[in-house]
C-alpha cells in the first residue's frame, strides 16, 4: 500500500477508516487559504452483510470538515454505497458521521464544543 495514502488514514475518523477507502488526496489553495481534500468511498460490504442486495453506486458525496494539519483545513468527500433489493428499493448503510446541525466530523465537533463551550 502506498505509504502516503497509509499515513492519510491514521488521521482520519476511526469510524471512518475502518468502513472507507481513501482513494484520493489533493492539496487546493482557496485565496489566502490552504486545503487538504481527501476523498473517500465506502467499502463494498452489503448492509449488515446481506445477501440479496446488488450494487448500484454512490450517493452523491457529502462533504464535512475535520481536524486541521499542518495549518491546511481538512475537507473530507466522503461516498457512500447505493444498493438494490429485489424489489429495486434503493439501500444503504445507516452511517452518522456528521455531528447533527454541522458540517463537521463528530469528533471535530466535539472537540470544538469543548474548546469554544
């Protein structure tokens, strides 16, 4: 595995890196602002392992903020799995990532509650 991409998934989310592959990062520069993006797509394990689903793509990629490194704000596209019953009802994976009323990491959030009060 590419160092890099290993080193990636260490800051990422435990949730996170146990449940998605990062398959991309890139560097942007906003203005005066630097950004970290890293891109992630959910494994392709059916919910709660079910056999009768087939795959049928992504849900369009939700974007939330996490932990700065390095003076660069991380933004996290993350991808989750569409899959199909027999009935061609669309399923997923039920995944709480985003703090409620955030854009923001559960972790981040909670360390920001704490930190700003």
């Amino acid at each position: 595995m590419n160092p890099y991409i290993t080193l990636a998934k260490l800051m990422l989310p435990e949730e996170i890196s146990e449940s998605f592959d990062l398959v991309k990062v890139e560097e942007k520069k906003e203005g005066s602002e630097k950004l970290l993006h890293l891109y992630l797509d959910e494994f392709e394990i059916p919910p709660d392992h079910r056999t009768d689903l087939r795959p049928n793509g992504f849900y369009p990629e939700a974007l939330m903020s996490d932990f700065p490194v390095r003076g660069r704000e991380v933004v996290l596209h993350v991808r989750r799995r569409r899959w199909l019953d027999q009935n061609r009802e669309s399923v997923s994976t039920d995944w709480r990532l985003i703090c409620k009323g955030t854009r923001y990491s559960k972790e981040f959030a909670a360390f920001l509650k704490e930190f700003v009060g």
